[in-house]
C-alpha cells in the first residue's frame, strides 16, 4: 500500500522554466491538496480539489496550475518558476474534511 | 478567514521533563475540526490527533495527551517524560468550512530534547 507517491523527491530549476510535480494516492481518495512548507510559515494551501474534475485556490496559488482528470492524480504544474517558489511541496489526500490528511514525503524545489 | 498561531517557535527541554506546546485557533465556524502532526528530521509529516469542536474531552495516548478548551480556543499538546525521539517540529492545523475545508497550518514548533 503505496499511500500518498510523490515524484520527483528533489529537483533544482533555473528561473523562467516550467515543471510538474507529480502526486499519486492509492486510497480512493476524493480530496486531494497541494500545499508549501516555508521557514517559519507551516503549510499553506495552494490548490486543492474534491473530486476528479473539481480543483480550486487556495492560500497562495499564484504562479501555480493543478488539473485533476482521475481520482489517482492531482499533478502541480509551475508555469514559470521564480526564486519565491523555492520550498518544500506537499502532497496529501483524505476521505473528507473531518478525516486526516495523509501526506507524501514532499518534494525539495530549488530555483534559481 | 481562521488562523491557527503557534506561539513558541522553539522549545528546548532535557530527556524526562513534560513538555506542552500551545495552540491558539481562530475560526467563525460552529463545526471545524482540530488535528496535530508531527515533523520529524526525516521530513514526513505525521499524524497525531484529530478532535472535532463537539467533543472537548481531553485525550491521552501514552505519553502524550490532548487538552481542547472551546472557551480559549485551544488545544495544547503535552509530552510527558519526552524522549529524545520526540525531537522534531510539531504543527497544529483547523479544518473549517472554508477554501474546501482543507487544513489551516500553525507555524509550527520546533521542540529539541536533550539527552
């Protein structure tokens, strides 16, 4: 039981290029999240959706585009990364709000 | 908007003493959801507790327990006799009706034992 898969584990960009992180659960789940960990900040939402084909904004999308086609896949696309998108990105899932959030092992981004 | 503020940044205790770490939560909604995680070195991020705002009863599992207080809007986190394995950033998180009801972070606390 895989969980909550997401790839690439570290990655490293140069200003201006684009890239998915991709995030994958085994669980059924409907929601599925994205959210970034900064220094200080916690975790704040940037998208979010609650079933394939749903997706909304949260806390800080700006610079980011999700898309959700299958129950399995939430992928987050950078469309022109910017040194402030450096930061650790996770991926969660759950049954619903009242349910905890099961989280991949993040993804390392660095830009610059 | 709910906000979830974590005022201690950094604890520093010595192996055996308790430990509580604060949480102060902001939210307009009569049902919301509470939950603790844990962020040990390795990255992960753990789930500890979850505590709806109908039930204020005080939760302890093993060494650690709960304390939820409507009337202050907390939910405090206590180790008791800490571990050196409990070293590790601790995050407290609400769960509203808003931005699809998906979790509003504290900053975090970073707790250090020592041996």
């Amino acid at each position: 039981n895989a969980g909550v898969t997401q790839t690439p584990k570290f990655q490293v960009l140069k200003t201006g290029q684009s890239m998915t992180l991709q995030c994958a659960q085994d669980m059924n789940h409907e929601y599925m999240s994205w959210y970034r960990q900064d220094p200080g900040m916690g975790l704040r939402l940037i998208h979010y959706s609650v079933g394939a084909g749903i997706t909304d904004q949260g806390e800080v999308p700006n610079g980011y585009n999700v898309s959700r086609s299958t129950t399995e896949d939430f992928p987050l696309r950078l469309l022109s990364a910017a040194p402030s998108q450096t930061s650790v990105y996770f991926c969660a899932s759950s049954w619903d709000r009242t349910q905890p959030q099961h989280f991949g092992d993040g993804t390392r981004l660095s830009i610059l | 908007a709910q906000k979830v503020t974590q005022a201690q940044t950094e604890i520093s205790v010595v192996e055996k003493e308790d430990v509580t770490l604060d949480c102060v939560y902001e939210t307009r909604d009569t049902t919301y959801y509470l939950f603790w995680y844990k962020q040990p070195p390795s990255g992960e991020l753990v789930f500890l507790i979850r505590r709806n705002s109908f039930d204020e009863q005080n939760e302890i599992s093993g060494r650690y327990s709960w304390n939820f207080q409507k009337s202050t809007s907390s939910f405090n986190f206590t180790i008791t006799a800490s571990q050196v394995v409990d070293s590790a950033v601790y995050f407290c998180a609400l769960s509203g009706n808003n931005a699809g009801n998906m979790l509003t972070f504290g900053g975090g606390t970073r707790l250090m034992v020592k041996p």
